[in-house]
C-alpha cells in the first residue's frame, strides 16, 4: 500500500494546492500513529472541503465518517483537532469494521494567506509591507510614484501596483472581510 498512499497523497497534494489558489477553506485530515491493525498506514491524507466534497482516504467506514465531520467543525472553528479511534471498540464491532488496532488522526484546518493591501509606498509601506509578507501575507502595494512603487525595491513575491490610489479602488475587486462574510451570509439566510 506504499504506492498506493503515494499516489493518493499526491493527489491531495495537488487538490489542497488549486484550493489554495482559489482560496478555497479546507481541512487536511492525516493519520499521524497507529498501532496494530488499521486500514491505512501513518500519513495517508484525506482533504475535506466546506462543502462536503473530499479528495483522498484515511480507510474508510465509520471513524473516516467522524473524522469528516470533525474536519468540517475544523474550518469553520479554524482550530485544529487531534482525534483517537479504537478499531475495536463496541461501535466498531457492530458495524463489522473491526481491525484490532488504534490510530490517531490529526485534523489541520487550511486557509489562504490573507490578503493585506498597503496604500502608499513610501518608508512606512514599504515596512510594513517586507514584514508582512515575511509572516504570510499575500501582499499588494499600491502607489503613483515608480520612484516607490517597484519590483527591485519591494523584492519578489510581493504584487507592486503603480496606479492613482482613488482610481485603483474605484475599480478594484477586493475581498470581502471575514464581517462582511457573515453579513451577507446572515442577510442571505434571513430571506429563506
């Protein structure tokens, strides 16, 4: 099953990625010990998203089932979760899923890095900028003046726009803030 965990992991991999890109809420569910007899070996993965959808498997039957839903409580807490399951415990034996062994599974949720957008590239922009790009931030800088607003200055990986400020945000899509998120989610459901 080595291959098979490989393959498997490659694929969660890959998908926990593109939700990464699109800036989709997941959780990553990973076998981190096991003792005994159980369906799947230390680090298989399983990626749960918000909306139900998994790519991956952790074995299967009830305690992936539970570990499923724990996933989904982990996004929307956005605090990880470390779960142990006996795989002969009574529940287990009446649902035929007997292995005999133990494992535990380590429940991560997985978000984005946030977004920060700095308006104004000068000394204090540009700080405060480096340092959050240097704790994970996606960063923006938006500014008029090239003489401040450059790539060479500000370094890689950190988006650098040279735009009249007003203009730029008159035609900017920025993300919604987490507050904003729970508005509109709350007005969307008070019209059910």
């Amino acid at each position: 099953t080595e291959f098979y965990n490989r393959l498997m992991n490659q694929e969660v991999f890959s998908a926990l990625n593109d939700a990464l890109q699109r800036g989709d809420e997941v959780a990553l569910v990973t076998i981190v010990a096991s003792t005994g007899s159980t369906p799947q070996r230390v680090g298989a993965k399983m990626l749960v998203y918000a909306d139900g959808r998994t790519v991956g498997t952790i074995g299967g039957g009830c305690y992936e089932n539970e570990a499923f839903w724990k996933a989904r409580e982990a996004i929307k807490s956005r605090k990880p979760i470390k779960l142990k399951f006996d795989l002969n415990d009574d529940f287990a034996q009446e649902t035929g899923l007997v292995c005999g062994g133990q494992m535990e599974v380590f429940v991560e949720p997985v978000e984005p890095s946030p977004e920060l957008y700095v308006f104004g590239a000068g000394h204090v922009g540009y700080f405060v900028a480096k340092m959050a790009y240097e704790v994970g931030f996606h960063v923006h800088v938006i500014d008029d003046r090239e003489k401040f607003a450059n790539t060479e200055r500000f370094g890689e990986g950190i988006n650098v726009i040279v735009d009249h400020i007003p203009t730029w945000l008159e035609n900017a899509q920025l993300p919604p803030t987490r507050s904003e998120e729970r508005r509109v989610g709350k007005e969307c459901r008070s019209r059910w």
